[in-house]
C-alpha cells in the first residue's frame, strides 16, 4: 500500500513547525520517519498534513551544562551512541542502543522521535525513565516540562496536545560510582523487544543498595519503572530475597498479548532478564567502587 494524500510542510524553524501544528488539524510530525514511515504506507496514520523536522536543525544538538544533558528532539540515535560525554557520564545509552534497530534506521531515527511514537518496547524511553528525565514540549501556546513518569499516556500515547511538539530532553547522570546494564530479548536481532530490562545500581562503602532504578520493556502498554519495589530495597545488601521481591512487582504487571507472544511469556522473560541485569549492574558497582 501507499500512503493516504497528505499535504506536505517543511519548516526551517521550531516557530514556522508550531504556527502549522497549531493551524492545521490532523497534522503529524516527521522525524526521522523509521517508524512513521511503515505506518503511513500501510495507513495505520492518515494525516492530513505532514510536517518535515529534518531542515530545523536548532533541534539537534547535546549539550551538559550544570550536571544535566540537555538533548534536542532531532538528535539522531546514531549521534546519541558515538557521543563520547555521555558515553562516559551515562554508559548505559551506548549499551541500550546496540539493541535499536540497525546502523542504517539508527542513522536516522531521533530520540524524540522514538519518545513521542513512544512504542512499548522501545529502548529510550526505558532509558529516559531510568534517569527521571524531563521532557521539554512547546507550542504557541507556551512551554510545558513532563516529567517522565507523567509522559506515557496508554500505548503510544505520549502526554502531548494536537498541537505541542516535543524539543528537548533533560536527563541527569548519576555521579556517584555506579553499575548499569541493559538487556533485551527479540526473535531477531533488530526485531521489536519481547522484553527488556534497563537497571542502574549505586552501593554504598558496605555494599548496601543506595541507589536503584529499573525500568521494563515489551511487557505492558508503556516502559514501566519499579519506583515502589525500588524503594523498598534501598538500604539492604542485595540478595534472592530483595530479586524476588522485584520480580513480584514483574508478575503484577498487565502484560500486553499479540499474535506471536503472550503476556504470560512477557513476564517470564522480563524477570530472567531482570536477574541478568542486576547482576551485571551489580559486578559493575563493585567494580566502580574499587
């Protein structure tokens, strides 16, 4: 199939795209188009207009400034893996994105078109909900910062109006010594995630968690953060115990059924990879800590 007729629109400013967001209904944004694009053939979407972000080049940009990385919407993925600060400062990103698609669609595809097409078994926005980020959406109307925990409305539904587009990311590094890990199951590689778990870890002199985050993937409807079993374990040494424990919040999930894949098995799979990677995460903070 091809796509329905369209008009469209190819601003050179963030100002030009919001005038046209906010005049014209039914419009939709083109980012890097790795994801719209099958959609639009296959007419899963059928705006009426399509506004092209790839000559606003304002929004392409990593800046750390103050402890906060401050990441422009059209930042390719590509950009985001060779970037070597946050490499160093968020090692995790560089890990995750070996698992986003290949060389080529990551060449192309942007972190904010990944966030607001906001799949459920994307990789950054399980990235973005590790690190608490903050998401900056503007229109002619003004400026709003979500935070991430408030942007995932139902599946692939961010928190944005007909007529707001997504601009910029703010995510904060943890600077304490900590372990990171990333770990994904697909069919194939490249394919869409069936599960996959993302974890940051910081342990203090006595090897006692300090610090947690651990976000899920390919399970339910949106990327899911442990905050409440995080919690509960801050403060003790890790053990099966305090894994368990994790893993129950796992089960408790409304996990998402498809032609290939049942939820059940979502579940299974997510809490294999959750003991994977919080050992991983775990040997990496001793190791920080030495």
């Amino acid at each position: 199939m091809k796509p329905a007729a369209f008009k469209y629109h190819d601003p050179s400013s963030v100002e030009e795209a919001l005038q046209i967001l906010a005049e014209k209904e039914n419009s939709k944004i083109l980012a890097g188009g790795q994801s719209l694009g099958p959609m639009l053939n296959f007419r899963y979407v059928m705006p009426d207009h399509l506004i092209d972000l790839n000559t606003v080049s304002t929004l392409d940009f990593i800046h750390f400034d103050d402890s906060i990385f401050s990441i422009g919407a059209m930042t390719r993925q590509r950009t985001l893996e060779r970037n070597l600060e946050l490499k160093k400062l968020c090692p995790i990103f560089s890990e995750a994105l070996q698992w986003v698609g290949h060389y080529a669609t990551r060449n192309r595809g942007t972190i904010g078109g990944s966030l607001s097409h906001l799949d459920p078994s994307s990789e950054l926005p399980a990235l973005c909900a590790a690190y608490d980020a903050k998401l900056v959406v503007r229109s002619v109307r003004g400026d709003r910062i979500i935070d991430f925990r408030d942007w995932g409305i139902s599946f692939m539904t961010p928190n944005l109006e007909q007529d707001e587009l997504l601009t910029e990311i703010k995510i904060s590094p943890w600077h304490e010594s900590h372990g990171y890990a990333f770990v994904e199951f697909s069919r194939r590689h490249g394919d869409f995630a069936i599960a996959g778990v993302g974890c940051l870890i910081a342990l203090d002199s006595n090897q006692n968690i300090k610090r947690l985050a651990i976000s899920i993937i390919g399970v339910a409807s949106t990327p899911v953060r442990l905050f409440e079993a995080e919690k509960a374990v801050i403060g003790n040494r890790l053990h099966e115990d305090l894994i368990a424990h994790l893993d129950h919040e796992i089960s408790l999930l409304e996990a998402s059924n498809d032609a290939q894949t049942t939820g059940i098995y979502r579940k299974k799979i997510a809490s294999t990879l959750l003991r994977r990677a919080i050992n991983q995460a775990t040997q990496r903070a001793h190791q920080s800590l030495k």
